[in-house]
C-alpha cells in the first residue's frame, strides 16, 4: 500500500481597496471601492518517516497571516505585483510569498465571500 497523501488548509481574512483599469471608462471597476477578502493555503503532500504531519499547522497560520497583514486595510494597486490587483493576480501574490517556506504549497482560494467570487490556483 502506497503512503496516505494528506492536504491541510488554513485560512486569513484581510480587508482591502483596489481599483482596475480594464473596461470602459466610466465602468464601476475603475473607481477605487474595497472588499473583505478570504485566503486558503494548503500545503499537500505525505508525512516523512517519523513526521506527525504534513507541515505544522502553527506555522502555516502565522506566514499566511503576515502576508495577509501585509495587505490588510491598505490600497492593492500600491503593492509590487498588484498593480493589476484581480483575484487571479492575489492568488499568485500569496503563492509567491508562501512557496519558499512551504515547497509543498498546492492551492491558493481567494474569495469575496460577501459577492459570492472566487478565484483557486492550484498548483
């Protein structure tokens, strides 16, 4: 029998300002308005030999809530690679501050809970 291949996921809410520049002119998405946002990080893989899990819970919640408080109450246009600040663009932003310390790192979920978006990247 093959090893079990486990998937964890934490969750961070941040609360943020965009605007983008794609559409008409006078379109609703070119003005600055904000959003309350939801992340999901999993990290999948098997447990090594002598390993309780996958990757430790505590550890995942903490880097995934600092890169969540990076943004947090801020304008996303004003990030580094936000400038384009789409649900697609947030879910390669968390991916790309997460997969150093976590190489297992296998889906990001970006959602707009209260306009019922979401955006998944696996990977």
């Amino acid at each position: 029998m093959s090893e079990p291949v486990f998937e964890i996921t934490k969750a961070a809410a941040f609360d943020a300002a965009h605007f983008l520049q794609e559409g008409p002119p006078d379109h609703r998405y070119r003005r600055m308005h904000g959003h309350s946002f939801r992340v999901e990080a999993s990290v999948r893989g098997v447990r090594a030999p002598g390993d309780a899990w996958v990757a430790d819970l505590a550890t995942l919640d903490a880097k995934l809530a600092a890169v969540a408080a990076e943004l947090d109450h801020g304008l996303l246009n004003d990030k580094p690679g936000l400038e384009r600040p789409t649900l697609e663009q947030l879910c390669l932003h968390f991916a790309e501050k997460l997969k150093a310390d976590f190489p297992n790192l296998s889906k990001i979920v970006v959602s707009r809970p209260t306009v019922g978006e979401t955006c998944k990247l696996e990977l």
